[in-house]
C-alpha cells in the first residue's frame, strides 16, 4: 500500500509541476494577446478565451499520458488492458468499470482521479482569471458590454 501511495505521490508531484509551467505559458500568452489594443473585443476575447483552454487541454492530456505510462511501468492493470484508456477514465474521474486494476495496485485509480480534479480545479481558475484580466484590460464594464 505504501508503493502505492509513493508512486501516486510521485506521478502527482510531476503532474502539477508540468501544469504550474503550463501555468506561466498560459498566462503569458492570455497576457500577451490581452494587452492588445483591439475594435473587436467579443472577437479578442473569444481568441484569448480559446488560446488558454486549448494549452490547457494539452496540458492535462500530457498528464495523463504521464499516468499512463506510470501504469504499464507497474503494470497496474490486466495484462493487455489499454494503459492509456484506463488513465483518462481515471483522471476524469468518468469511472467507466470496465477496466480496472490489478488488485496489488487498487488505490491508484483514486490516487489519479484525486490528482485530475485537483488540477482540473487549477485549470477553471487560470480560465476565470485569464478571463477577468482580458475584460479588465478591454475596459469592459457589465454597463457597457463587449463590442
């Protein structure tokens, strides 16, 4: 139990080291493009909106596939079960059933699933954030609106 504990420890430490770098890229691209002097906020805001969800996204799927590699180096699951699969129903707590791990390695399906909502809740709040600068930024007001 507690090789599972340190292996999930482990995976989740360099998982939330790869979202605090994806973090600062986020923010430097919402940043970036936030500063630009625009005529067409709805159409600046929706790109900024976009830009910082999609590096999100890359972000956690590159977490998961640091999961998914964790479960074939410990073979957490039956032999010839599909590694990568098993890891994003896990990250995104979906929780499908249809695979699941071997008995010596239980608790790393909670240990991935806590690790996704954890960094998952990171990711909405960079999203609100990167989304309130840019509006503060296009001095958008709930009085006047966007453009």
């Amino acid at each position: 139990m507690l090789l599972q504990f340190l292996v999930g420890t482990l995976v989740s430490v360099i998982n939330i080291g790869i979202h605090a770098l994806v973090t600062i890229v986020a923010v430097g691209i919402a940043r970036g493009a936030g500063l630009r002097q625009t005529r067409r906020s709805r159409v600046h805001l929706m790109g900024v909106m976009v830009a910082t969800a999609v590096v999100l996204q890359v972000a956690h799927t590159l977490e998961v596939l640091v999961w998914a590699l964790m479960y074939e180096v410990v073979q957490a699951a039956a032999p010839g079960s599909d590694a990568l699969y098993f890891a994003f129903v896990n990250y995104t707590t979906l929780g499908y059933g249809d695979i699941t791990p071997v008995r010596e390695w239980r608790l790393i399906g909670p240990l991935t699933a806590m690790n996704g909502v954890l960094l998952f809740g990171w990711s909405a709040a960079i999203l609100f954030e990167v989304l309130r600068k840019t509006l503060e930024h296009l001095g958008v007001t709930q009085a006047s609106g966007l453009k």
